[in-house]
C-alpha cells in the first residue's frame, strides 16, 4: 500500500511510519522539515504541489495540527486561528484537495483527541478544532465517492509525550502500541466515518 | 432576567424573544438588521460595540449563524470560511467578549444542530462548525468563572423551515414549542457544558 504521513517527524508519525514501513508498506513522508516533500498544511497552495509531486496513493494519515495552549484569559479571536489553520482547516483541505489524488477505495485518516469531549483547563482551542475535525468526517464519509473512506483516530495524551500529563489529570495515556492499532483499523479495516478511540 | 437574544429577526430568534418578553423578562433584540442595536458577529469590533452599547445583563442566547451549503465539489478553502466566520467563531467570540460583560451566574446559550452527529449532503461546513461549537462549549464550561454557565442548544431541521425537509429525509422536525423547551433548560436551568437536544 502506498501510504502518505504528513506529520511524519512527530512523535506519532515517525513511529507509524516505521512500523508500517517495516512491513513493506511504501511509506511517504511529509512535513514542514520532511528531507524530500516538504508541506506546510496551512497553504493549500502547498499542500496541493505535495499532491503533484507524490502522485497516486492509497492512504494519507495525517498526524499533524498546531492549537493555540494557555489561559482561556489570553484565548481571542486571533490566536483562535492557530487552531483553525494548523489543526482543521490543515486536515480538512488534506481531504477536500487530497480526493482527486488519491486511489479509489484509498483512505484518508485524520488526528483529533480526548478533548473534544473531556475538556482541560488551557485546551479550549484544540477542542474546538477537533470537534470540527470530527464532525466533518462524519460529514465527508457520505460525500466522498469511489469508495473513498475517511476516518479520525483520537487518542488520550500519547505515552511518549510526558511533558503534557500534568495538563491531563488522571486521563489514561494511549501508548505507542495502542495508537498503532488505531491507526490500523482505519487504514485496513473498512468502516468509514468513525471516530476511533483507544 | 435581562436577555440579550443575537439573530433576533430570524424564526428562532423572533419566536422566543416573544415568549420571553411575554412573560416579563427584558429582551434586547439584536441582528444584523436590528432596529435599535445592530451587530455582526463575525467583526468582532462589532460584538465589543453591541456589548458596550447594552451594558450588564443576565443570558446571552445566539440563534445566528450562516453556513456554506451546497454541492461537496464546490466546498474548498475558501467558502468553508463562510460557517467558521458565520456559525463558529461569530459564537464563540460572542463568549469571549461577552464574558466581560454578563452579571455573574449568567448564561451564553449558543445553536448548533444535528448535522453534528448526523450529517446530510451538502452540509459538511455546518456539520464541522457545528462539531466545533460544542466541542468549545465544554471546553468553556470548564473555564468560565463566577458560575457563567454555557450550553448549545441542538435542534434537528426547524418546524417552521419546510423549505429545508427535502434536505432532512427522515429527520423529525423541531417544533417551535420544542425549542423553547430547549432553551428554556439552557436559561433557567443549572447546567453547564450541556448539548441540549429534542
């Protein structure tokens, strides 16, 4: 399967990639500092010019999304756009461009997150993205056509992220292991427009 | 209880402001095409004006919000602008600014809709703006102070808007008394956080 990680330098990306590539997936990987394709998913510009130098592909996996974090005091109409650009608008138009690239009954699977149903103090933002993430791939599931799936994983913190379990009281982290596994039920399970949790 | 209602000339809007006024509460009207107080919500200067114009009160409850319908092949960058500006941020800056204003224990009451959960051709934009209103509801239950409480109010299609049914195969519509309940459990309830559904 020809697979693309946009976000591939992240924590998540790089051990996805890694595993799947180890099972002799073709792995392509993206990111703003990616050696080969570079994509920076707030231009569509960008992220169209990927699309052209990749060609077809199977599935995309997106790993990747900025939210503004800090006291909802300073949360404003501007710094709400972080979120707005990197993490849905970025996903969103990975799909709304991505689906006249990729291969029929190929998949795209996106990132949301615990928070959008278990809110923490400073994450407003990134609630609010993933909301938007979430219901739009509920949405595009019944658009999408030639068999084209779409689906979320949202994990709790990730293991492998321990700077960020204090801002999650009590939350369960999702490990490496546990996020392999989401993302393989989207990629090669056959549901679409589901949110995929651990 | 001194009730600012946002989108006061729509269906929604006109019909609760009535009841509400009818039964002794002050109403104050807004729209974009309001007689005494105007505001258009996706300027935020607009909103700070609209709120220094009314002073303190008591519920903000908003019934406004324009999304892009239409065909998934025209849905791009550009006119998913129209729900993030219209639905999501004109709300949600509509908490962020009136937070500063409304008397302690006060409530924002915000619209969303079922296309969050149950989406429908052409609607993608309003499913995502939808999914990211109640995502930031939660997420601003947990961080406003002073007990302000905040829920959304989710009807399925409206009694009153048969031009939309064709679009809603199946979904039993909202009648007017229905969403008064809604908002009445919004208003005059202790919840906080709550997507508040028929």
């Amino acid at each position: 399967m020809r697979i693309v990680i946009v976000g591939a330098s992240g924590t998540m990306g790089t051990y996805l990639a890694d595993v799947l590539e180890g099972e002799g997936h073709e792995l392509i990987r993206t990111s703003r500092s990616a050696k080969e394709i570079q994509v920076d998913t707030t231009s569509t510009q960008s992220i169209e010019a990927m699309f052209e130098k990749i060609g077809p592909f199977d599935a995309l996996v997106t790993t990747a999304g900025e939210t503004f974090v800090g006291p909802w005091k300073n949360l404003n109409d501007q710094n709400f756009k972080k979120g707005i650009e990197g993490k849905m608008m970025g996903q969103i138009n990975l799909v709304l461009i991505g689906q006249h690239y990729i291969n029929p009954k190929g998949s795209f699977t996106l990132i949301t997150g615990a928070l959008t149903h278990e809110p923490q103090i400073n994450f407003a933002n990134a609630s609010a993205v993933n909301g938007a993430v979430e219901s739009f791939v509920k949405a595009a599931a019944i658009e999408l056509q030639n068999g084209i799936r779409i689906n979320a994983v949202s994990p709790s913190v990730i293991e492998n992220s321990p700077h960020y379990f204090p801002y999650f009281p009590g939350e369960i982290p999702t490990t490496m292991k546990q996020l392999e596994y989401l993302f393989r039920k989207s990629l090669f399970g056959a549901g679409t427009g589901n949110i995929i949790k651990p």
